[in-house]
C-alpha cells in the first residue's frame, strides 16, 4: 500500500496553464446522462465481483490462493487500530516529513483488506467483528486525505479541518476500500449492529459523495473551465468515485448525475492525452494514469451494460500498449520524469487491457509478467478491485501464451519518445531511448534532450528518476533538487547554464528514423536553454548501428563560449579510464568502450554516493557523473561519443 502512496499519491502538482490535446469527449459528448442511467445494471457487478452470500465462486479460487488470504487475515485478527495524532499531521509542514503520517495511515487500510479477503475466502464470519472495529477505526480518523494534500482546503496545509473534507488520492484510496467493504458486508455488519453500516454510508456521503456532487473546483477535476494539465489524479480518483457511487449511492438521480460527472471529468483526461499514447509521469506511473484509465473504462462499460463502450479508439490501444514501449528487460523499464527505473508491472491489468483493445502483445506480456512474479504460488491482493481480477483470472492468464515485448523500435511523435534496440524480440545488445519534447510536462524534469543506454538488459546511460518525495518536491523549490535538475541528466551545461523549466524550453526540429540496420534520433536543444547560455543551435543526434555501436554526436553553434561547456551522463555501470580518449565501463557480466576525442574534452569522473531509500529501489549505493569538459576556444563545431563492444 506504501509503495502506492509514495509512487503516486504524493503527485500533488500545482494546477497550472496546459491545453488539451483534442475536445474528443468520447464519453458524456457522446451520451445522454438519461441514456447513461437507463442502461445501468448494478448486476453485472455482482456477477464479476461476487458477492459474499456467492459462496460458490468464493469457494472456487485456487486452494492455495485461499490459504494465503486466510493466513493474511489472521496476521490482522490481533492488529490494533491506530489513530493519528495532531502532531504527526503537522510534520509535514515542519520537515516535509509525509510518510510519518501516511505509513500509520496506511497500516488501517492494509489491514481492513486483509480481513475482508480473508472473510471472503473462509466465509465463516470469523474476522467480522475485527472488520467492523476496523471501519468503525477509520470513521473515527478526523481525515481521510494525507497531509501532503490538505493544501487543498481552505485552511491550508497542516492540521485537516473537518468541516472541509477534501478529495484527493488519499481520500479516494480509502474509499474505495471502504466502498467495497461496505457492499459486501453490510448484511453481515447488521447482524451485530445496523448502526455499523449506517455510520459508515453516513461517513461516506459527509466526506467524499456530497463534495464530488456539490464541487467543480478541485483542480483534478478539470471542470472549473480552465486549461490547465490533467494527469493520474483525475482518472484515478473518477474511478474510485465511479466505484462507490455504484456500490453506496442508493438515490437514482444522485447516482445518474454523479455517474455522468466523472464522466464529463475522465473526458478531459483522455482530451489532454496525445494521440501516440505516451504516459508523460512515466511507466511507474501508468498504472494510476493509463492502466486506471483502463480500470474507469471497463467498470463503466461493465455498469452500462455495454453501453459505454470506447475501447476501439486507436488512441485507447495506444495508451494501453504504451507500457510495452516502455519496457526494456527484466525489471527495467524507461522512466523519465519522477519514475522509478525498476518497477512490479501489474501484470493483470496490463492482460485485461490487451484483452479489451485487441493487443496480443500486451496480453503476452501480462502473462509473463504473472509467471516472472510467480502467480502460481500467490497473487496480489494490493487493492480490491485488483484482487477480485487478480483471483478469479489467474489461471486464465498463467496458462495464456507468455512473451517479453522485446520492440525493435518505437517513435512517440506527439511525446517526442524513441526507443530501439538491437534485435526484435530479444534484450541481447544495445537498447536505447532519447527524449524530445518540452520542461513542462507533468512530473517534469528538465531534461529535454535526455537519452538511457543498456547494453544486454543491464543500465549504462541512466535516468535517476526522483527521490523519496518531500514538501519540496511539488512546490516553488521542485528545481532546486538535484534530480530534477539537467545538470543530473544526459544532456549539456552549455557556458554555465542549465535548462529551465517552462513549456516554452523545448526540443525543435525533432525526428526520429528506424531503418533496418541503424535507427537516428535528433533534436536541436538550444530552445530548452535561457539566453543566458548564448547557444543559437545545439542539434544532438543518437545514432544506433545494430549489432555494432551507439553513437552520441553534437553539432552546435554558441553566440559566446565562455569556456563553461561541458557534457554530463550519468552511469551506474563502472567507468575507468582505460587511456586517453578511452573509457570502460562493467555492466553486469559485459565490458563495454566508449571512444572520445581527447582533444576536444577533458574528462571528470565524478562519484555520486547514493543514499536516498527510493533511488537505492534501481541503483547502486555509489554511481558516477562523466563531465566532459570542452576545450574553450570554439562557437562552432561538433563532436561524436561512441560505446561499442570490445574488438
């Protein structure tokens, strides 16, 4: 559950000027709330998540699913419920300390879920009575939101004011918990008391329905009529409004009114979305933006009964298949923007979406993804609605055909994202990505420009990502961390300047060229610079020739060269100069060269002790910044940077 909250949770951006990409509005521009509400069928839920009383298909999950949950929930038979003090509110605003407050948060809601599949999977009313302290815990907590996010009411961040509940991912995480918890034991609850379930659906309409119905102004909803960027909290939190007012709402005209609201608020989501389908947060985040996407879409379509149904927009396939674009080997994925490099893929979500769009490729992947995390022996049960997918199709998935999405290539035009790799359907050799597009995009780094370089599945040229999220992260000092800054991506410090951030810094001239024995990006990255760097053309080309070398080339014109150029890459790979002009680096079993112009650089080997909990998820506790330093002289000229295997 943590690893939700400091992924995703914590992505509070400031609501700024963006524009959508098309007015597609697929969704209440293309139905009536009446036609909407004619067609619901709160059946069909009950038929794909069964309900308690089903005995039967509860009893049908495999034998050992089943003795994994019940074990789960008697770990939580004894758990005491935690509250949350004043105190460990107010540490966010003095430290920027979030996660004193989330982590005891968070251990309430670990352990309602287990209960309740444990009580799902047994069917005994054995952990009712600890599944009712443990609702009863949560109606107690003053607040449903984090602390990171309380800037969101009126009284600003710090202690959560009462008579203001707020929606944002906390809140909508926990009801979504609560929903479910509500739905399928209500019955059970009023055997010990009716007042149970009555708090609970009071404390649910207080705190999350009459806001979402009454409100416009959350900045995620992206209904106050403002351009502005929409990202994974719009669609996340529509779907976990979708879910409860489907499983609480008992007023039919709320329920029409609510169900078209998120529906008139996921159309902005999917009108910011370029057509190539690229996450701009990320892979670490897909499954919160465009997998959640998925999640909106089938329960809609589920719900209505058919009705609703867009899955065979090309644009949903993109969003859908982006996550294979995005993967590299193993556990490694691209990860631009705050994304870690080393994830755990949902690998149902990614089936079910394969599955709806028609795309084997994903449906492959999600396959394998379930076999490599060993599906046979347990499967996630992170969240509600994932754990009912997660049971009732395991056995579907792991006997379905299982294939990594080894791409050769792929060009993200509207995003500005290539990627290629030495051979289709395999990880051996060089595998490369290179990023266009602009500072300003959500969860940005600057970093336009920016490429990632593994050779054989293991990182050369690498992307951070961002560290352990604090209140600097997503406020007026974001660029003041070093991980956001260009200084710690592959990309120039050209006389002394760094980018700057602004949709106005961006790559021009962008291009990408996939051939059979070589693929070519190129950018001109001058505009990502202020005037201050005097640079009037800095064209950076990556050039890979299969199965032989990866080139980095600059061609550049500076108005002034103020003897302040440099290159910055970062490696976690182990860099050593071998001779002048000749560096090896030791990435996993291989030994890669990489030949430069001595002549042109002096070279800096900079070591990076990594100490951050989140980083130390993809890397090595010590990794190394290569500056190489220009020779002053020059406002025109250019220079190539090849890695190659030993001869």
């Amino acid at each position: 559950m943590r690893s939700c909250f400091i992924l995703l949770i914590a992505a509070l951006l400031i609501a700024h000027n963006g524009a959508a990409q098309s007015q597609r509005n697929w969704l209440a521009g293309s139905f009536s709330p009446e036609e909407v509400s004619a067609s619901i069928n709160i059946g069909n839920l009950n038929r794909q998540f069964p309900e308690y009383k089903n005995r039967a298909r509860w009893e049908s999950i495999d034998p050992v699913y089943k003795k994994k949950l019940i074990e789960d929930g008697e770990s939580a038979l004894n758990y005491n419920w935690q509250t949350v003090p004043a105190t460990v509110y107010l540490e966010y605003i003095k430290t920027g300390n979030r996660y004193l407050m989330e982590d005891l948060y968070n251990m309430n809601l670990a352990a309602i879920k287990k209960l309740a599949f444990a009580e799902l999977a047994e069917g005994k009313a054995r952990f009712i009575p600890q599944l009712i302290n443990g609702v009863w815990a949560v109606s107690e907590i003053s607040s449903w939101s984090i602390s990171a996010s309380l800037n969101l009411q009126r009284a600003g961040a710090g202690l959560p004011d009462v008579n203001e509940p707020v929606i944002e991912l906390g809140a909508g995480i926990t009801v979504n918990v609560l929903a479910w918890t509500y739905h399928l034991f209500k019955d059970e609850f009023d055997k010990e008391s009716k007042l149970v379930t009555a708090r609970l659906r009071q404390e649910i309409n207080r705190r999350i329905l009459e806001p979402y119905y009454t409100r416009n102004d959350f900045w995620w909803m992206a209904l106050d009529g403002k351009q502005r960027m929409v990202n994974n909290w719009n669609v996340w939190l529509n779907y976990n409004m979708l879910t409860t007012i489907l499983l609480v709402e008992e007023n039919a005209e709320k329920r029409k009114n609510g169900i078209y609201k998120t529906m008139r608020s996921v159309d902005q989501f999917i009108n910011y979305y370029k057509e190539d389908g690229a996450c701009e947060e990320g892979p670490a985040y897909w499954s919160h933006a465009g997998g959640m996407l998925f999640n909106y879409l089938s329960l809609l379509q589920l719900a209505t009964d058919g009705k609703v149904n867009i899955f065979s927009k090309p644009l949903i396939r993109n969003i859908g298949n982006y996550i294979c674009k995005a993967y590299i080997d193993s556990s490694w994925y691209l990860n631009y923007a705050d994304a870690s490099a080393r994830i755990k893929a949902d690998a149902s979500l990614i089936w079910h979406f394969g599955k709806a769009v028609q795309d084997t490729g994903m449906q492959q992947f999600g396959a394998w993804l379930a076999k490599d995390q060993h599906w046979e022996k347990s499967v996630p049960v992170d969240n509600m609605y994932g754990g009912f997918r997660n049971l009732f199709t395991a056995t579907e998935i792991l006997e379905s055909k299982a294939q990594q999405p080894f791409l050769a290539a792929a060009w993200m035009k509207e995003t500005g994202i290539a990627v290629a790799r030495d051979q289709e359907g395999s990880g051996k050799g060089f595998y490369f990505s290179a990023l266009g597009g602009h500072n300003d995009e959500s969860h940005n780094h600057n970093d336009v420009g920016t490429c990632v370089l593994y050779y054989n599945g293991q990182p050369l040229l690498i992307d951070l990502g961002n560290e352990t999220y604090n209140k600097k992260t997503f406020g007026p000092e974001r660029y003041s961390i070093w991980t956001m800054r260009s200084a710690y991506h592959n990309v120039p410090l050209i006389n002394g300047v760094e980018q700057k951030e602004g949709k106005q810094y961006a790559a021009k001239q962008v291009s990408f060229e996939n051939k059979k024995k070589t693929a070519v990006f190129k950018a001109d990255i001058a505009a990502a610079y202020p005037e201050t760097a005097g640079v009037s053309k800095w064209e950076r080309v990556y050039t890979l020739k299969r199965g032989q070398s990866f080139t980095i080339s600059d061609n550049y014109t500076l108005r002034t060269n103020k003897g302040n150029t440099a290159l910055y890459f970062l490696t976690s790979a182990s860099p050593g100069l071998v001779k002048p002009g000749l560096l090896q680096f030791k990435a996993g079993d291989e030994k890669i060269f990489m030949d430069f112009n001595p002549g042109q650089f002096e070279l800096v080997i900079e070591p990076i002790p990594i100490t951050d909990k989140k980083l130390l998820e993809s890397w090595p506790p010590l990794i190394h910044r290569l500056v190489f330093k220009l020779r002053p002289g020059h406002t025109k000229a250019s220079h190539h940077i090849v890695f190659r295997k030993p001869s």
